[in-house]
C-alpha cells in the first residue's frame, strides 16, 4: 500500500521527462530551417572570409596578410581615420540625440506619434540619395555657401564637402535615428512618478534626472552608442562622396583590395580584424552596462 504512491511518483516524473524530450525535439525540428538559413547567409560566408585571410599570394597558408596589416603605415592611417571618424560621429550623435528623444519622450502621445514620424522618415530614404543631397547643400556652390555669401556673413565659400568635416556632417544625420530610437523606448519605460517622487523628497529638477531618470535611461543610451559605433566601422557610401577621396575608412580600403587589387585575402583579413574588433566592443559594452544596472539598484 505504501509503495503505490511512490510508483506513482516515479511513473508521472518519468511521463513528464519523456514528454519534456519530445517537445524539445519537436521545437529543434521546427528551428532546423531557420539554422539552416543563418548557417549558409551568416555563418558560411563568415568562414569563407576568415579561410581567404589567412590564405597568401602565392595560395598556400600564411599570415602575410594579417602582418601587412600590423606593419604597414597604411592600414595604421585606415584604422585610426576609422576610429577617429566613428568616435566623433558616435560623440556628435549622442550630444544631439539625447535631448532629442529626451524631448520626443515628454510630449503628448498624439504629437509624439508625428515627431516620430520624422524621425523614422530618413530610414526610409536610401543612404545615397540623402549623401547626394548633402553634397548639394554643402559643396562650395551649394544652398548653405550661396546663402552665407548671399547674406554677407562669408566672403568666400567654407570648406564643407570633400573633406572630414564633410563626411563627419553626412553620418552624424544618417545616424541619428539609430541613436534616437532605442534610446526613446529606453525613456517612454521609465515610470514618471519615480520624478514626481523625487521632487517630492526635495530634490530639485536637476538633481531628479541626474540621479533617477538619467541612471533609468543608461541601458538605452549605451545601445544606441554601441549600434552608431559599430555601424561608422563598417560605413562606405558617405565617407566616399562627402570625403572626396580624402576619408578612406576600412570599409573603402576593403573594397579597394578587391576591385583595385584583386587581393581576397588582404580584403578578408581587414574584416576579420572589424569582426572582431565589434566582438570585443559588444563584450565590452554588456560589463559596462551590466555593471551600471547593478550600481543603479544597490
């Protein structure tokens, strides 16, 4: 009589383990073909370019191309235009982002909707169209010289187009909405009665949103950095018509590789050094953030 139960026991734990197994084979078999389509879009190409970089000229297995990259002077003017580019674009999107969302956050839901809506609308304008429209404002002849000119505040043309500051103009605006949007979610999260509550503990307005609103909307803010970093690493449209040729980054050098040089290998080791290059910003931006989270809530 006393064993039944246990019997029991046994028999229901063993029917539910078996039937916990064929679920998760039934959820693998329905995952396969989306394994399968990352597997050969994703993963395939990505081993492809990682066995073509350490390929050499003459096909055999070397790390030429990766000891190019370490001694030559011109991969090390590429990486630091890159990085300087991106940390400057980075730095520019976020001092004009956060008070934008910060804005877009505290209006009324029926305004917000349109303020969003004008946000959103670059995303749906290829990059090409609003780099060439940018090329038209600010080349020498363009609106922004002729209007100055014409107001009596230049006397000559300013240096606008085919130059840094030319390209540092065009991807600041292109990547704004990438900063803006995460950013927003992050703060329309935040419950506003932790502000009200602050206040009412004699805080001034100032000192609420440095340490309570602030601190809340961190997480989104990081993303939105880390997303507009990783991007400038890889960006080629802007750079190469608002740059003039005199901003080469580590994408145009790539591209060059190929389509000038016909060298695979010199291509694939510079994206394989982006790669991960990315990977260790990714890594270095979850500590980061996971370590802000935990000092909010100490």
């Amino acid at each position: 009589m006393t064993l039944t139960p246990i019997l029991s026991n046994r028999l229901n734990h063993s029917t539910l383990r078996k039937a916990e197994r064929r679920e998760g084979l039934s959820l693998l078999s329905l995952t396969l073909p989306g394994i399968a389509l990352v597997a050969s879009v994703v993963l395939l190409p990505l081993g492809v370019m990682i066995y073509l970089s350490f390929i050499g000229e003459d096909g055999t297995f070397s790390f030429e191309h990766y000891i190019r990259l370490w001694t030559s002077p011109v991969y090390g003017q590429v990486f630091s235009l890159t990085f300087r580019v991106s940390f400057f674009t980075t730095l520019l999107v976020a001092i004009i982002g956060y008070p934008l969302a910060y804005v877009l956050a505290q209006l009324p839901d029926r305004i917000q909707n349109w303020a969003l809506l004008f946000v959103l609308l670059p995303l749906w304008t290829p990059v090409l169209v609003r780099t060439s429209a940018w090329l038209v404002l600010l080349q020498d002849g363009g609106l922004i010289n002729q209007s100055l000119m014409g107001l009596g505040l230049i006397a000559e043309p300013l240096a606008l187009s085919h130059n840094l500051t030319g390209a540092l103009i065009g991807m600041v605006q292109i990547m704004l909405p990438f900063l803006v949007l995460p950013l927003f979610a992050s703060m329309k999260a935040i419950d506003h009665n932790l502000m009200a509550a602050a206040s009412n503990l004699g805080a001034r307005p100032s000192r609420a949103f440095r340490d309570v609103f602030f601190p809340l909307s961190l997480p989104g803010f990081l993303s939105g950095i880390l997303i507009v970093f990783v991007l400038c690493l890889g960006f080629y449209v802007t750079p190469a018509v608002l740059g003039g040729g005199r901003v080469i980054m580590a994408a145009m050098r790539i591209d060059a590789n190929v389509r000038v040089y016909s060298s695979w290998g010199a291509a694939s080791s510079l994206g394989v050094v982006l790669l991960v290059i990315t990977i260790l910003l990714i890594l270095v931006a979850a500590l980061v953030g996971g370590k802000a989270g935990r000092g909010m809530f100490r």
